[in-house]
C-alpha cells in the first residue's frame, strides 16, 4: 500500500480503538474470569498498539518516499508464488474450522500450525514440530485455564 493510505488507516485504527476502548471500559465486571468489557479491551489494546506501529511506519516511508521517489511499487505485482500460498491458506483455514469441531482443538491445532509454517516457507522439520506442540500447548493453558475460555474437544466417537 502507499505509504501514506498506511499512516491514515493507523490513525483511523488507533481512533477506533480509543473509541471502542471508553465503551468497553463502562462494562459490568466480574469477580473472576472474564467479564464482559475485558475481552474487548485486550482486543482493542492491541489493536491500538499496531494502529500507532502502522502509522508510525507509514509515516516514517512517507518521508523517505518524498525524499527519493523511486521505481513505482504497484499492489498488484506479487512475487511468484504468493497467489498460490494465498490459495492454500485460505484452503487450510477452512478446512481448520470445519474439522476442529469434530476432532478438537488439541489434535488438530499442532498439525494446522505445521502445514502454516510449511506454507510460508520454513522448512526446519524438528523445528516446526516442537513450535506447533509448544504453541498448542501454551494457548490451551492460557485459554483452558486462566482466561476460562472452552476450547473444542475430541467428540468423535
């Protein structure tokens, strides 16, 4: 994108999410768990964080782009390979949400991890394994036990 189109759309982004962040804050609490504003704000927390990254970045390519103008980057120029990668993804999530209701999120989790990594080019075998496992493992943990949020499980059978 130009950079910047990427500086507005951050400051719009960080607005939204100032916005969306008062709103959430006027929510009832809970005593333990997740009540119904905390999701939200984390939500929007981060949101606002990568916001100010995009506009700050933008910003910062902005200036050295008047500064030099160089070659025109169009967005439709792709390097080989990534409409296919595209293609795949999109295939590998549907397929993801279609089956992680049927065999859970701890079975299937580390094998869409694995082919993730496979498609966006890591090719360290050992390496994505102990990723997708630990991965799994640390989301289930967080989610399962202090956010106390159910994750899908094995019902096969």
């Amino acid at each position: 994108m130009h950079p910047k189109a990427d500086f507005f759309i951050g400051l719009c982004l960080v607005a939204f999410s100032t916005i969306g962040y008062s709103i959430a804050d006027r929510l009832r609490d809970v005593e333990r768990g997740l009540g119904a504003g905390d999701w939200p704000k984390m939500i929007l927390t981060v949101l606002l964080v990568l916001g100010a990254i995009l506009a700050g970045h933008g910003y910062y390519q902005y200036r050295q782009y008047r500064e030099k103008p160089s070659q025109s980057e169009s967005a439709e120029q792709f390097e080989h390979g990534e409409l296919r990668n595209i293609a795949v993804l999109v295939v590998c999530v549907a397929i993801y949400i279609r089956l992680v209701a049927v065999l859970g999120f701890i079975l299937l989790t580390p094998f869409f991890l694995f082919a993730l990594m496979r498609i966006f080019g890591l090719r360290q075998w050992v390496k994505m394994g102990v990723i997708s496992v630990v991965a799994t493992a640390v989301i289930y943990v967080l989610f399962n036990n202090y956010l106390l949020v159910l994750l899908p499980r094995f019902r096969l059978f």
